[in-house]
C-alpha cells in the first residue's frame, strides 16, 4: 500500500514538474494568464459551486485562503521565462554584431589590459580556460568553443560521449552513479544509487538520436528491465522528443522521460562553475564522431554500395562487424 501511494505521489510531482517546465519555455505572457485563472477559479469560483456540498465546502474554503500563493508559483514561472526570453533574445542581438578576432579570455569575463598598462609578471594565457583548451585540442584556434550549453550543441554529442555527459550531471547532483561497460548493456546505460547497499535504486536509458522523435518501444523496453531487475525507477534521457504514445505510457508507468530541451535546462540550472565544467567534458577531443559500442574507439565513415546511404562502421573491420546510422547533419 505504502509503495502505491509513493508512486502515485512521484507520479504527481512529475506532473507537477512537467507543467511548470513547459511554461518556462513557453511565452512569458502564458505563465500570466494561468496565474489570473487559477487565482479566480480558487478564490471565488470553486467556493461559488460547492457552497452546498458538505464534503467539497471545507476543501474549496481552504484553497480560496491559499489562492494568492498557488497563483503566485505561476507569476515566478512567467517572471523566470521573461528574464530566459529576454537573455535568449539579447544574445542573439549580440550574436548578429560583428566582433573583433576571437579572444579565448573573453570566455571567463577577462579583458585585454591596454599595452602601456601591462605588468612585469607573466600574463595568464588560454592555458587558464579549460573550454578554450578542450576545444583546440581537436578544433585548432581558428574558431571559437561553445561558450554555454543550448538544444543544438547536446543534439551534436555523439551516444557514448552523451551517456558520459549525463552520468557526470548526476555525480554533480550527488548522486553515486556508474555507466555500464562497452557491449550489451542489458537495457542500462547509467545505474543510480542512493545508499551503500550495493543495489541501484534507479537505471537510466540514454538515446542521442539528434533531434528525432523517441517512440514508446524504447520506453516499454525499459519497464520489462526494470521489472527484471525489480527497479522502482528509471529515467529515458533523450537528446531529441518522444511521441505521444510514449508519453502517455511512461505517465502510467513509474518513468520519467527527460527531452533534449529539458535537459538543456537543467544543465543550466548548475552553478556556474559546474556548468563550464560540465561542458568541458561534452567538448573535449572529438565529440561528435560516435564510438564503437563492442570495441571503444572512433568510427569510421564507411561508403554505402547500390545506392545505399553512407554509414559509420569500425575500424577493426572484419574482426569487429559493428556499424552504426548516419545522421543527416553528418552526411555530406
């Protein structure tokens, strides 16, 4: 009975969660208009219809006098999605001024001092910003890192980089975690514990699919892993959206589906420095070249034959047989 009422609880806070991380990437001016509604409809027009009802009257009272505080999380959503809508928008202004030569201290707010005031001791270098030292490594100097995390560069993130960038997140947010090893993983990518038993109280299933839709296979997929290894509860993180079926399914379901977009966000939520390092890790080396799921190292493109579209395969080929799709962004 206890665990019944412990989903149904998490079930709702889900809910709860989601509403609220929809308006904050919805138009501010959503966040408002809920806020006025719900302020109405407790204060006065729920007290209003059941005045008469004996068991409801109580009920509708106590959410009239507490009216003005739930209407008030929707007036800190909007204010929150004004202040996102208009950093998104400054940045772009900024993103369309031309600049001067790429500074790689202009990531870490330092500026240039003026030659005649420069000091006899050594000037810190690129060397000090581990974003602009990842990046060179693989990209050279010639153009400039991301210099914060957005929907496009995580859609950019090859699967087994994405798995690591994720499990990292939640060692951040201090939980223990592991991923599992190259080769089949059963199902899991990422096991999360919560006490020193051993036993992973929740598995993560991680899909770097770009931007395409996850349809709800993967997601029953992961129910009947968790029902073997008598897990309470997963999480599917995606880099791109999951269909309607899949959503509905994981509602009735003790599983959390976590979009590209919401991830972004949550990302963002780090403190800073957390964040620089978070995307140190996405970026360093190269990235964007999938792994080898059996063997551990880069792939390769491989020429499709009879018309047959190009395709990542190994370089350990025939011994290693693994070969991966190609997305479209990737093709050239």
């Amino acid at each position: 009975m206890k665990a019944k009422e412990s989903i149904t609880m998490a079930r709702r806070r889900k809910n709860e969660e989601s509403l609220l991380a929809i308006l904050f990437m919805a138009p501010w001016w959503i966040s408002i208009v809920v806020s006025a509604v719900v302020f109405v409809v407790l204060k006065w027009i729920a007290p209003s219809l059941w005045a008469s009802n004996l068991i409801l009257k109580p009920i509708t009272a106590a959410l009239s006098s507490v009216a003005w505080a739930v209407s008030g999380v929707f007036l800190v959503v909007g204010a929150m999605s004004f202040a996102r809508q208009t950093a998104s928008a400054f940045r772009a202004k900024q993103s369309q001024t031309p600049t001067a030569a790429w500074n790689p201290r202009a990531i870490s707010g330092r500026k240039e001092p003026s030659s005649s005031r420069l000091p006899r001791v050594a000037q810190p270098g690129p060397g000090d910003d581990p974003i602009w030292e990842a990046w060179k490594a693989n990209h050279g100097a010639a153009a400039p890192p991301p210099t914060e995390w957005s929907i496009e560069l995580l859609r950019t993130i090859e699967w087994k980089r994405f798995e690591d960038v994720c499990q990292k997140f939640y060692q951040m947010k201090g939980f223990r975690s592991e991923t599992t090893p190259l080769g089949p993983d059963g199902g899991i990518d990422i096991r999360l514990y919560s006490n020193d038993s051993g036993i992973p109280t929740s598995i993560v299933q991680c899909k770097a699919w770009g931007g395409k839709y996850v349809g709800v296979k993967p997601v029953r997929e992961l129910l009947g892993v968790m029902t073997h290894e008598k897990i309470a509860k997963g999480f599917l993180m995606a880099s791109g959206e999951f269909s309607d079926d899949a959503k509905q399914f994981a509602e009735a379901n003790p599983i959390t589906l976590i979009t590209g977009e919401m991830l972004v966000f949550m990302f963002k939520r780090l403190p800073e420095p957390d964040q620089q390092a978070l995307l140190a890790f996405a970026i360093e080396g190269d990235y964007t070249t999938p792994t080898c799921p059996m063997c551990g190292i880069k792939m390769k493109v491989v020429q499709g034959t009879g018309g047959r579209p190009d395709f990542w395969g190994c370089h350990n080929y025939p011994r290693c047989r693994q070969k991966l799709g190609m997305r479209a962004a990737n093709k050239s």
